[in-house]
C-alpha cells in the first residue's frame, strides 16, 4: 500500500481546498449571466402587455395563488410541481416574493422567475410589507431601497384590475397605514364601475383584516371592507402575510389567506403548510387543489442570493473580474495537482530504490 510523504498529502490537500472556490466562482459566473440574460418582454408584472397574452377560453379555466415565497427553493419546488401536474392561465403571487426591499433582492427574484422557472402563462403580483420600503426603516442605503415608485418601475401599478372570462380580477396594495383609506377607496371604485355584468369577482391583498379569523391581528379597517365586498357580491378574496393556510367564508364571500408558499411557518390559528393553489372557476361555482411539499433549504439557493446581494453591487459592469478569480483558482489547482503528482512520483522512486536496496 504506498504511503503519501508529508509533502505529497500537503499539495493533495491544497488541490481540494482551491478546488471548492474554483467550483463557486463558476456557479457566480453562471448566476451573473443568468442575470445579466434576463429577457426585456417577460411574463411577471401587473403590465397590460402581460394582460394581451392572456386567451378567452370560458369556463372552465383556472390560476394559481402562491403567497410569501421570500425567493425560496420551496417556492420553485413548488411552482415546478404544479406546472407539472395543472394546466392554468396565470398565477398571482400574494406578496413577499422578496426577503427586504433591496434592488438586488428583486432582480435575484427576477432571475429566478424568468431564468430558473420556465413559466408560460403572466405572473401578477400583490406588493407585500417585504417588497417596498416607503418608511426608509428597513433598507438604509438609499441607491437599494425599494420604494412605491421603484417597485412600480419594475413591475407595474401596484393598484390593478383585469378581466378574463367575464370575470373581474382586482390586486390592491394595503400594507401601510396610509395606504388603508386608499385602498378601500380604489377598491370601492373599480367594483363600482367594472362589477356590473361580471360572474365573478376575486380580490388580491397582502394583509388579511383584524376580523377575519381570532388569530389574524391585522390592522386594515374590517367592517367596512366586509359590507364592500359583501354589497358587490365577490366571489373570493385572498390574502398572505400569514405564514400558513386558513379558509372561511363570511356572508357569501370567501375568505383564503395563503401564506405558505416559502416562508418559515409560523401561524399559529391555521394550517401550518408549505403549498400552492389551484383555483377553477366554473360557470356558477369555484374549486379548490393545494399542493403541499417540506420546506427545503438548499444551500445552493441561499448562495445564489448571497451572490446577487453581496457580489454583483461591488461586480456589476465588472464581469472580467469574475473570470480572472475564476482563472486565479484554477491555476492554482492545476498547480497544486501537478506538484502533488511530481511529489507523487518521487515517492514511488524512492520506495522502489528502498525496496531493491532490501532485496540486496
């Protein structure tokens, strides 16, 4: 059995160590040009030109709803799987689809949705308390933050309403104090000019109301909200913000908070799941598939996202300097590997020379 030298272990050992950041730098390079090949016409956004992409199949058809995906792994895992198993028109996402309001936080969702998920059908988003920072409390540099008009820059209004299939779909922004009266009144206009004449109705928000269920301690008003979307007749309305799955109806509106598209569980009153919905809506009635997987916390994943948020703000235009660090570790195991096989061989000499020396 040969026994390495001293020597020989010392360049075996330094091959492997410089091998491990020769193998990340590649993976960067890769999410760098994954970023920087994001297509200018994507599907993610309350955009009209999204809207034009939709087709008029009557019923049935079907979305899906995901909340609070926070850019996770289990998120992906579980858009993936309900590509696989469902056909649907679109999908809204209920806001925190990002950790922090950082810029680069969103284009790491950005390149995720568009270079890593192969999605055929828009992509509507709800703005959730994670994704904008109006209050300049969370993101303290300035040039990251991710304000109202930063956000709608990215991804359109944050206030928007369509329809497909005869059918009215509102996404309203409700998630900071002042925001409470204008969303109520946003809500109130467009059921009051586009409601007429719709089967139904679906209403998007971030933040469920204070009386909608014992353990959802929201702040939005709630009386006033329940008699709006009592008095229009919506069919449904959806929330995040709580980090599980809870469903309950109210006077003929239903009422679904689903917040565990990612994010750590932690809602205490209702079902504690990581899932994703499928909504069908038929001429005179919905239904209802989920979709449950665990939580995944792939390391892979959370470097990724290191790399966007830590790396490419100081390496954005500077995608040379990539290279070089990857060509920088690679000489070195190239290196290391060779002195490891000349030390290698040397030993193989002098075993053998030690050997024939015992043999005379």
């Amino acid at each position: 059995m040969l026994k390495m030298n001293r020597r020989s272990s010392l360049w075996l050992a330094s091959a492997i160590l410089f091998l491990i950041p020769t193998i990340l730098s590649v993976k960067v390079i890769k999410y760098y040009w994954d970023y920087r090949s994001i297509p200018s016409k994507h599907l993610i956004g309350n955009r009209i030109s999204n809207l034009k992409t939709l087709e008029e199949k009557g019923f049935p058809f079907s979305f899906l709803i995901i909340g609070d995906t926070k850019g996770s792994e289990t998120a992906e895992s579980l858009i993936e799987m309900a590509l696989e198993k469902w056909t649907a028109s679109f999908m809204i996402i209920l806001g925190d689809f990002v950790r922090k309001p950082d810029i680069w936080k969103h284009r790491f969702f950005m390149t995720e949705m568009t270079r890593e998920i192969s999605l055929p059908f828009p992509v509507f988003l709800v703005t959730g308390n994670h994704d904008i920072d109006d209050t300049r409390e969370v993101t303290k540099q300035t040039e990251r933050r991710v304000t109202s008009e930063v956000f709608e820059s990215l991804y359109g209004p944050k206030d928007f309403d369509f329809v497909v299939n005869n059918c009215l779909f509102i996404i309203c922004d409700n998630n900071y104090p002042r925001n409470r009266s204008s969303y109520l009144c946003y809500l109130r206009k467009t059921l009051s000019k586009r409601r007429e004449g719709k089967k139904h109705v679906f209403v998007f928000m971030h933040c469920p109301p204070s009386g909608l269920a014992k353990h959802l301690s929201g702040e939005i008003p709630d009386e006033e909200f329940f008699t709006l979307l009592e008095s229009y007749r919506v069919t449904a309305c959806f929330f995040g913000h709580y980090h599980g799955y809870w469903r309950g109806q109210k006077k003929g509106v239903n009422y679904i908070v689903s917040g565990g598209g990612g994010a750590h569980l932690r809602d205490p009153g209702g079902v504690r799941l990581h899932h994703i919905l499928k909504i069908t809506v038929w001429q005179e009635k919905i239904s209802e598939e989920i979709i449950t997987t665990q939580g995944q916390n792939v390391w892979e994943d959370r470097f990724e996202e290191w790399a966007f948020t830590n790396l490419f703000p100081v390496l954005y235009g500077k995608g040379w300097i990539l290279y070089g660090i990857f060509i920088f570790f690679l000489a070195l195991v190239i290196y290391s590997v060779a002195s490891f096989a000349i030390s290698l061989k040397r030993t193989l000499v002098e075993n053998r020379k030690k050997s024939e020396k015992i043999k005379h």
